[in-house]
C-alpha cells in the first residue's frame, strides 16, 4: 500500500519513473482526502483498502515529522527516513521509533528493522 499526499498526477508519475508499479497492490493520494498530515486522514484512507485482518500489522514509512505525527494519531508505528532532510530529533519526537538513512538503509539493515520476516 502506497499513501501519499501528493497528487495523483504526481504519483502516477514516479510510480512510473522509479518502475514500481508492480510492487503496490494500492494506493491513495491527496487527491482523496480533504486534509493532509499532519492530519491521519491520507493514512485512515489506507487502511480502508487494507484488509481488516492485515491492519494489525501495518507500519508507516516516511521522511517528515507529519509522517509521524499522522501515523501515530492513528496508532500507526512509523519508521523514519532521515533522507527527508529533518533532524533525528524531531523524527523521533513525532514518533518515530526506528530511524534509517533513507530506503537503500533499511534495505540493507532489514533484519533489525520490524519488517524482518524471520522475527
């Protein structure tokens, strides 16, 4: 599931030029929500489109403190991008509770994040 406060257009777009089409079973853009975060509203709009016996186990994964604070205004656990350019501190404020440097660190330190399929 992909939830983003960009627009449609701008999705489609770099669900384009990264090539990951293939790899999002959902999404949902700004376009589809009335606020955006720090307000849960693009995350609540996720989970409807999540089966209710899978909501248990989503994460959100993003690069601001809104991030974090929407998520967690749903009592939603965040991983935090430090690429996103915000301080660790206002990540971890906001609620974050693991941070990493952007994707390609996560990827690479999956089995100490809580996407390790083995834990």
């Amino acid at each position: 599931m992909l939830a983003t406060s960009a627009k449609q257009d701008e999705l489609a777009f770099y669900v384009e030029v990264l090539d990951v089409g293939d790899l999002i079973d959902a999404a949902t853009s700004g376009d589809e929500v009335a606020r955006s975060k720090p307000f849960p509203d693009i995350f609540a709009a996720a989970l409807d489109r999540v089966a209710l016996r899978e909501r248990s186990g989503a994460w959100v994964v993003g690069d601001s403190p809104w991030d974090a604070v929407a998520a967690t205004r749903l009592g939603l656990p965040t991983v935090g991008f430090r690429s996103g350019g915000f301080p660790e501190r206002d990540l971890l404020a906001a609620g974050a509770r693991m941070l990493f440097d952007g994707p390609w660190d996560l990827l690479a330190r999956l089995d100490a994040s809580p996407f390790d399929q083995r834990r």
